[in-house]
C-alpha cells in the first residue's frame, strides 16, 4: 500500500507514473452484482500520486468519467507527450495537491483500461466474454473500488472527487460506504439520468448495435464496429460541448475551399472536427464497454435505488461533507439537476456547499483547466483535512482529559 | 388555378382535399440550381385549401418542415382518420381562417410526397437518381415554389408561414422575392444554422450513411438503410423535444416489467418511444431525401448568401412585415437566433413583430395546437390583409382624386 507513483516532479506534474493492477474475487468468491449475476475475478488498473500519511487520513479518490482511464495524471515515460486525463488538476501545488493528498484513480469495471470488462477474458471459456459480461451498475462499480481501498488499507477516504459519471460514483461511495467517506465532489453530475440523457445515450447505443461489425457483440478478433462507434462517440461529444462555444470555435466556418462542395463530405469545419473525434475513439475504446457503461449510468437513480424513491432518504445515510459543482453551459447535466441534489441533501441535513460556474464549455468543462474549479476544489480539500487534524486534535484532547 | 379542395367542411375541418401536382423546368429549360447544376423537369405536389379571391390577394403559402409534405389540412377519403399535419391551424374559423384566405402547400423539391427527389427517375437513366440527385439549397426550394406561385396566377402571396425549415422558407422567399411578399410568419427557425445544429445534423447523416443498405445512395429496389434512417430519426427526434417536455411525459418510467432487464433491448419508456418514432418514419420517408433536406438547412445562411456577410443588408432587400415567433424550450433554434433575426429585420427598417411562446414541448412546439400561437397567426393575417384592402382603398381613392 501508500506506493509512491510520483517521480521527477518536473515543473508541476507529478512526473513518471505507473500503471498498477489488483485482483480479486476470484471464483468462488466472485462479487455479486445488483442483476444479481456474479464477476470474477476482477482485476482494477489504478494508479496512485503523492503519499498516504501515516495516519491514513489524506486519500482523495478520483473518478473517471465514461471514456477515461486510471491515468488521471503525470507520464508514463520521458518521452510520453500526453500526460493523464487531469493533470490540470492532480500534481503538485495543483488543485489537488499531491504534495498534501495520496491521490487514487482506478478504471472502472466494465471499461477497456486494464480493469475487467467484456474484452477482457471470460475465466469459463477463455475468450473475450462480449455480451456474456454481466451488465453493472454505478453501484457495482463502487462496489469493486471499495475492494481497492480496502487493500490499500484506507479505513476513510478524505474525499472523493469525479465529473459526469465519476459524479456518480462520488455520490454513491458516500450513501453506500458512509463510514468509509469523509466528503465528496460531484461535478457537472446527476442523483439520476432524466428522460433527454437517456434517450441520447440508447442513440448511441443504437449506433454502436446497428453496425453489422457489432455481431452482437462478438467482434473480438475480428473487424470492429469502428463506424458505429464513431458515431456513437460523435453524438456523445455533441452532448459533452454547448452551443456557445462550439459557435465561438467553429460557428459556420468552412474546411479548406471555402465553398460548399455540394456532395456529402463535410463541408463545415464542425463537422471534421466531430469526424476526427469519433476516429481518435475508435483507435482507444472498446465498441461493448461504451454500451455497458452508458447502461450503467441510464440505470443510475440514487433516490429509487437507496431511498425508496427519496433522494433525502438515499442520502440520510451518510454524514458526509459535500461540494457540488456545477456548469452553467451544460446541457447534459443541467445545473438545476445538481440543484436538486443540493436540496436533497440539505434536507437530509448535511453540510453542502454548491457552486454554478459561469462558462460555456458545456458538460466537459470538468476536464479543462479553470481557475475557479481549482480554487473551489482545493478550498474544500483545505477544509476538510483541517476538519480531519481538527477532530483528531480534539480527540486526543478527549483522550488526554480521559487519562 | 384557384382551385377550391375544401369540401364537406365538417366540424372545422377544410373536409376532403386532393393533392395535385405541377410539371415545370422540362429540357432544356432546366432549373439553374446555386450549385450551378441543373434540375429539370421538376414536379411539384401541392395542395389548397379555400378559394382564391378576384383579386388574388388573399392567398397564405405554408411551408412544411424536413419530413413534411403537402397535405397540410383536411383528409383525403371520408374514413381517413389522419388529417394534415397542420389541420389545426389551417382549416374554416381557424388560425389560417380557410374561409378568409386561400391556402397553399407544396412538398418541397428532394423530398419523397410526389415532387422531384432523389428517389424520382432521372429522366437521362429512367432509373432513380439516388445520389446523382443535385444538391440544392433552401434558395433553390423556394426557386421552385415561386414557379409554382407563378402558375397559380398569385402575384403577391399575402402571407408565408412555416416553421423550422419551413421558416427558412419564408424568410428565403422575403428576401429573393420582395414583389411578391407581403408579409412572412418564420415560427422556430433561424436565420443561418449554427455549429450545434449543423453537428446535430451530420450525426442522423451519418447515421443513414453508415448503414450497409445505403449503398452510396443506390438502393432502390432493394433492402433500404432502415436501421440508419431510424437512428437519424431518433436523434433527430431528440432535437425537436425539450428536456422538461421528455421528463414530464417519460421521466425514468420503465416498460411493462417494472425492473430493470439488464440486457440492451429497451428498459425505459423514453427508449421504446423513440424507437418507436424511428421505426414508424422508416416506413414513410425515404433516407436520400433527409440527406439532401438536411444539408440544404445546414447550407442556409441568409446574411451570407444574400447580404454579402450582413444579415442585415440581406434583409435590407424586402419590404416584407414579419412576425417572428420562437419558443422558449426550443433548443435546436433557440430563441436568441429569433432575436438576432429580429435585430437584423429593425436594422433594415422593417416592420417586424417577436412573440416568445413560453411553452416547454421544444421545436415541435409548432406542430401543437397552441392557443397564443393560433391567436397571434390569425391575429396578423387579419392586420395583413387589412393592410391590403386599405392600399387597395387608398389607390382607389387615389385613383379617383385623379379622375
């Protein structure tokens, strides 16, 4: 446990980073998931920055969204000129100050980064499981990650911290696992998908299916549905942008000519840019794990699944500390959704604080670098590892008193 | 011309209509479309509804928008149950009082309801001409329709009324051909499409293109790409909601079961919904025809095309009055892009009026029976032919002072 992951510290990256690996719930023991099929065994790729104290207490865990990994920050190697997906925020002196904080990412279930998920082998064939692969919750998710920190022997996590579907997971760790969570921030996230996001995520879905490379599933060695998936991640990226900005960066400019070619090639520069994103995709992501986990994000409703159908029931199982964020511009998760969240959570009685962030960046802004998300972010980190020193000040004073 | 199709006006119904058609643009007096390319012949389907006045002043065009056609009002045998797609607007006591004005609808030049479209014969090949079809633009529709106008025996049309693309319509028919332009009601439309929208767009064609069946455009008589068609259907059909209009009526409730299935066939409501919308369109519309409607909507951009880059200079071309409507949850042309449109109408000195509906079903806002949208169209046609019969009045005065 506590590995220390961040070499060369050049300038304000956590520098050389290694992907690590953990393995459990080997057959018989294998998790059980919410459908009530099992998985395992299950391995989780994570990596970690900066160091776990001594008394445990500085674990800030981080949480990718849909397409995203473990490499959350720093290089793999010298050369490597892509750092991890939010090296913006996690390194030294950063918003999460991996000088302060032992930083954990790990890839989801269910994706295609080193952790187990339909590409992955299935143990009773051999083969890649496709469709087989038992579908998940966010639930489930949380559920292989608390095995994680469990064996990197963290009885409480100072916070967790994820945008989008990393929201998710942050806000389910707390209800489900509230021993084990000390605060949580959920950005530009949900307590529950409505009916627009769904109906998005079954057309790319549906895109993804309608490709006859699909075969069900079965693809595996063979041609991917690299059209579908494209597509998928064209409609998707569409989502995660707002009107503002894609007309400040694109508006209604046209490719090299500038004339319309009057065939079907794109004509407009939005739309190669929409192009070159969905074929990025392709050559990183796997067609099966964008549909299990869009599933599992459809699926995610904390009010229906904890509470009863009460979101300040869900989330009156836990005492933690919250900061919700949200985007003024996103439209995938509005900001009157984190609203909602926020209400509930006063009503359950817990200390929230919330922010709406003015830009128009649209759903993705949790992944660009800005100023007042950092500042908010390792604000609240500040407060709350006082809040931690401060309790165990006053419970060793306890103690000296008891003695 | 000034054919009367309202028979048997039950209830306020214009009754039994027929659609007709007109044959125009024989070699070699083709159509010079903006591409350069040439059209011809080229039929158009058209339908009317009320009588023409002597002084063939009285009459409305409506324009339908991407999948529509022109059977706007009324039914075409006594037992068919489906009337028009406007039938709530355009009939006898109705928004477009049919008892007052002389209504007319054409389908529009690419489509698939009778007028020349991809899937029409190439009249150099006898077979259809799928891709071989040019590409036109919204200028090029109207080019068309202004024949249509001509043959009818209208010289000044007193109103053109249409949403989405069909707003495109009027405002491209205002400015290419101020003589014959009173008035103009563009409902939800824009005055060029922006990067949002025209990325919405590329996805459902993508969608079609991506599907095997299309063949590059040459499936007749085959298989067509239905699975494509749907999808675009499906994503566009997201686009014509709103996010409170979806919730409301599906917000997170499940199919029959009441569980979640954990497969990928359809758990939510909003999912057999859309797929019913995609499954129900492929049998009506042909995938071609929304290739070419969409990019014709995507190439509009009035203050480009016609005002050098200024819209207001290209509204500076008509003396036309409008009244511009939007609606407040319509997310594909939002309100502001009215508003823009409206800035650029005073700029130009024109007499224009701006309605905001407040009204949360989206873009399809206009498709509804909607009490303050049927006020405000009738409202203005009655001061527009006021308008008219007063000039009239005027000139006759006029005339006989000179006598």
């Amino acid at each position: 446990m506590s590995e220390y992951s961040g070499h060369d510290r050049s300038g304000a990256s956590v520098g050389l980073v290694r992907r690590q690996s953990f393995t459990f719930a080997a057959p018989p023991d294998e998790l059980t998931l919410e459908s009530g099929q099992k998985l395992g065994s299950i391995t989780l790729a994570y990596e970690t920055y900066g160091r776990l104290d001594k008394e445990a207490g500085n674990a800030v865990m981080v949480f990718h969204a849909l397409s995203g990994n473990s490499h959350a920050a720093g290089c793999y190697t010298e050369t490597d000129e892509k750092p991890g997906w939010w090296d913006n925020m996690v390194g030294p002196g950063k918003g999460i100050d991996t000088d302060k904080y032992f930083v954990i990412c790990s890839n989801i279930i269910g994706s295609c980064y080193g952790s187990t998920g339909p590409a992955s082998p299935d143990p009773r064939t051999g083969k890649p499981y496709g469709l087989s692969f038992p579908l998940f919750t966010i639930a489930d998710i949380v559920k292989a990650q608390k095995r994680l920190v469990d064996h990197l022997g963290i009885p409480k996590l100072l916070c967790l911290i994820g945008g989008s579907i990393g929201g998710m997971q942050a806000l389910q760790w707390a209800v489900d696992y509230p021993e084990m969570v000390h605060s949580a921030i959920p950005i530009a996230s949900t307590a529950k998908r409505t009916a627009l996001s769904i109906g998005l995520s079954e057309a790319q879905r549906q895109a993804i299916m309608a490709d006859p490379n699909w075969r069900n599933g079965d693809y595996y060695g063979q041609e991917p549905p690299n059209k579908g998936l494209a597509l998928a991640r064209i409609i998707g990226h569409i989502t995660y942008l707002s009107e503002d900005s894609m007309q400040r960066k694109f508006g209604r400019k046209l490719q090299e000519n500038a004339a319309f070619k009057f065939d079907f090639s794109p004509d407009f520069q939005v739309e190669s840019y929409l192009h070159y994103q969905g074929k990025k995709f392709v050559e990183r992501f796997d067609a099966n794990s964008y549909l299990y986990i869009t599933k599992a994000s459809d699926y995610f409703d904390l009010g229906e699944q904890r509470g009863e159908g009460s979101l300040v029931k869900a989330f009156s199982q836990t005492a933690a500390k919250f900061l919700v964020i949200s985007f003024s511009s996103d439209w995938l998760y509005p900001t009157s959704q984190s609203k909602d969240m926020v209400t509930a959570m006063k009503k359950a009685g817990l200390d929230v604080s919330f922010c709406e962030i003015q830009v128009d960046f649209g759903h993705d802004s949790f992944l660009l670098a800005h100023e007042q998300l950092t500042r908010l972010v390792s604000g609240f980190l500040n407060r709350m590892s006082q809040d931690v020193a401060g309790r165990t000040n006053v419970g060793k004073t306890e103690g000296s008193h008891a003695l």
